[in-house]
C-alpha cells in the first residue's frame, strides 16, 4: 500500500529578553545551575507574577512578520501537571485567548516557489526547569535556571507532507526570527525546539491516521532523520496491521530511532484554567501599529529586493537572505565592488564551505567583506585567474593580508602581456608537434579536445599565471594558421 505522511509542527522558540517572563531573574544561557532563579521562579508561596512588556513586544513583532491576526486581548492560563522540574505544580501558558491568532507562513522552497503553511496560534508562555540525568550517578539534578524563560510556541496546521518541507519551514523560521532579533535560535542551546506530529494515511484519504508526537528535535538534521524514523516504523505497524498508539516518543540519534516517551496528553487532562494572578494583556491599535513600524526589512522583502537589485536567481538571493549576516556581508562587499553576481558566487562556494569546515557563521569569518570584494575585483580586472584566485582565498583565510598584499608577496600577477603569451604558445606547439599535426587534421570536436591539452600544458609551464582567455585566443590564431 501506498501511504502519505501528514505532519504538523510545535516549535518552543525561546525569547531574547533580558529577564524572563514573570520575574526580574536574569535569562542568559550557561550559567551556574539554579544561579539564576529567583523566588517566583521557584515557585515560593505569596510570589507573583509581572509580565514582562518586551515578550509581548516581541510575540507582536512575530504575528505581524508572519502577517497573522493579533489578538488584541489575550489572557495567561494555568496548564497543570506534576513534573521535578515544575516547582509551581502548573505551567503558565496561553491556551484559551492567544496573543497571535491565525496566519500564513510562506516558505520559500529551493526551486524558488513558495511553500505556504497555515500557523494555526502562536502564544506566550514560561519554560519550565531542565532535569539533569548524568550528573550524578543514580540521581537526577533539577536545575531552575531555564524555569520562567519567556517562550514563544509556533502551532502550524497539518501542512506538511515531506521531511524537506518540515526542514524549509524551520529555517525559514529560524531566518525570521534572527531578521525580528527576538531570538538567537541556536538550536543547540535549546532556543529553537521543534516538536513533530506525525501521521501516515493510505495515499488519497482524506481522514487522518493516529498521531504521534516526536518531542524536542533540536537540529535540521535530527528532524530529517526523525521523520524518517518514523515514518518507517508507522508504516511498518499499519502493515503488519498493528494500530498505531497515540504518544509521546523521543528520537534517538545513537540508534536512528524514535522511542516512547509516555501516553500523549489531550487538553483536558492540564486541567487549564485562566491564571488569576495576571490580568489580560490589552493591545491597541496605536501599539500593533508602532511595533509594525518599527519592524527591520524582513527576508522575504529582501529577498526580492536583492533579486530585482542585484539580478540575482531566486535561489542565490534566498540563500544570501537566509541570515542577516550573510545578507549585510553580501551587500557591504557589493558597494566595495560591484560584481555582485561574482560576490554571491563566492560567498555561496568557497565562504561558505570554508566556513563549514570550521564550524562558525559569517560573523566570525576571518576573511572580512572587504578582503573578498579586492580578491573579486583583482580577477574582474585581470590582475588574477579564476584559478589563482582561490589560493588568494585561502592566504586571506589565513591572515595574510589583503588581496593585493598576497598578490605581490606570492608573485601571483596573472601573465597578460601578448608578447609573453606569444612566447609561450610557440614553445609549447614547438615542443607537441604530433598533437598540432593532430589537431590541424581533426575534425571540430576532437580540436576542442586538443585545445584543452594545449591550454593546461601553457598553464603547467606559466605556473597558472597565463591568462586564460587571451590564451585560448592566441593559442587557437597559431593552430588555425599553416
């Protein structure tokens, strides 16, 4: 049987604040454990809470980015169950009344179309604590630090058909939120959680099958891999003609497998109720309006805009937008050299695959804008092959000084001069005169082989410094002449 998957997605995106969500205790990652939790944190009797302004700032900047409906009045509600590292007992979330209501997400695709993703809620709510299993053998830590961080939870309706789909919408995701500045997004450190529900129906139905709910995938890869895994193993029960059980289950990146968790809760056993120590937030039109203009040029806008710009293809521009380092690196090189087609090439082959290798973001490259608009002005204007061009690029990547600077010190001039070129051309025909004879008796395409031959042994004996197009033109002038 044929079976489709059908997914939707919950991502926990924590908030850049400076404090967390109901007290004045600091929200950094890495701290001593439990140093950063104060008496609301923990849950003290007589405690209450204060909402803090610029996580409703910030959930506003989100809705509007996304173009979602406001909810200019939304309310806190108490989600209950018992966890170690829930002191409280509940969890203060929005369940009834959420801050951001319905939307449309468009996801652009690597083909360059958009991919469109109804979010069904976005909603403000505090992060619990974090259990801590190795710590110590036989025990289990709790450690508050991360109890009230701010967090934001994106609910999207069950538009996803593919793992690639699932991976778009997170890094388009994640490429908003870093544009809006109201997250960092490291997965890694947990500031971007991805849950995954997930389902197979027979190919063509319309109903849905049972899902489960894959929890806290925290890389693009892990969630490619974890549909993957499951997606296997449902279909593998269904065939067998097992039920599929509805429940939380944990991906293991070790085995490449997803494991239960626990049964999967459904709304009424939180037992939710409105929070009655916080009022509702209350949004005018005059506050949506001052947060939308205060809104940065977002990654779609400047998507397009570098398109119709720097005519760029759909899929360059969407890679160079897809942070906004990568798109203010892209542009600060461009007014220093305008090849914007050159730099983008660049930036898209041997920046980024360098970077890569070494594990860090354009924001830590030791090869600065203006060091690969001189290397890419150098080969615009001659001075350098496309060839001497890249062992420019790994001496900038090492410290070596400007494009010029590496130019001079390692004699990488690129040879122009038709004299020397002649000279050249000569020796090399003089000291191959079978493969000439050939190439004056062979038909079109076996010359274009033997120009190929002519061409790398001149720039074996030039050390790669002839330049290649007056070659290919003095060099073809010599074959065709008797």
């Amino acid at each position: 049987m044929s079976w489709e998957t059908v997914m939707g997605l919950e991502v926990h995106l924590q908030l850049a604040t400076a404090s967390k969500i109901f007290s004045g205790a600091a929200n950094k990652f890495g701290a001593d454990p439990n140093s950063q939790a104060c008496a609301v944190d923990l849950g003290m009797p007589g405690m209450l809470p204060v909402l803090n302004e610029q996580a409703v700032r910030y959930a506003v900047m989100f809705g509007l980015g996304i173009d979602a409906r406001i909810g200019k009045r939304s309310i806190f509600d108490r989600k209950n169950y018992f966890y170690p590292d829930l002191p409280k007992g509940y969890q203060v979330s929005q369940f009834f009344e959420p801050i951001v209501c319905e939307g449309v997400f468009q996801v652009p695709l690597s083909d360059g179309s958009l991919f469109p993703i109804r979010i069904t809620r976005a909603h403000l709510e505090e992060d619990a604590g974090k259990s801590v299993h190795d710590r110590f053998p036989g025990q289990t830590g709790v450690d508050l630090n991360r109890a009230g961080t701010p967090l934001l939870e994106i609910v999207t309706e069950p538009d996803f058909r593919t793992a690639e789909q699932a991976v778009a919408y997170l890094k388009a995701l994640h490429s908003l939120v870093t544009y809006l500045g109201i997250s960092d997004g490291n997965m890694a450190e947990g500031s971007m959680r991805c849950d995954i529900n997930l389902s197979l129906r027979p190919t063509g139905s319309d109903s849905y099958g049972t899902r489960t709910e894959i929890k806290n995938v925290n890389s693009f890869r892990f969630v490619e891999k974890a549909i993957a895994a499951e997606t296997a193993r449902q279909q593998e029960l269904l065939e067998d003609g097992v039920s599929i059980v509805q429940e939380t289950r944990l991906y293991d990146a070790d085995r490449d497998e997803t494991r239960s968790m626990r049964s999967k809760e459904v709304a009424n056993d939180y037992r939710y109720f409105p929070e009655p120590d916080l009022l509702p937030i209350v949004l005018t039109d005059d506050y949506i309006d001052s947060v939308r203009q205060a809104l940065p040029e977002l990654p779609a806008a400047k998507r397009e805009r570098f398109i119709a710009q720097y005519q760029l293809s759909d899929y360059d521009a969407a890679l160079l937008v897809s942070s906004p380092d990568m798109a203010a690196y892209f542009e600060k090189a461009v007014t220093l050299c305008d090849e914007p087609k050159a730099i983008a090439n660049w930036m898209l082959g041997d920046l980024s695959a360098a970077l890569n290798k070494e594990g860090i973001p354009v924001s830590q490259s030791p090869v600065e804008p203006q060091n690969l608009a001189g290397l890419v002005a150098r080969i615009t204007d001659g001075t350098l092959s496309s060839k001497l061009g890249k062992q420019v690029f790994e001496a900038l990547w090492q410290g070596e000084g400007s494009a010029d600077q590496i130019i001079e010190a390692r004699g990488l001039r690129q040879v122009s001069d038709t004299g020397a070129l002649e000279k050249l051309v000569a020796d090399v025909m003089s000291e191959n005169q079978d493969q000439v004879a050939q190439y004056r008796a062979a038909d079109s395409s076996k010359q274009k082989k033997l120009i190929g031959f002519f061409v790398g042994q001149i720039m074996k004996a030039s050390k790669g410094q002839a330049n290649p197009q007056l070659i290919n033109k003095i060099l073809t002038e010599a074959l065709d002449s008797d």
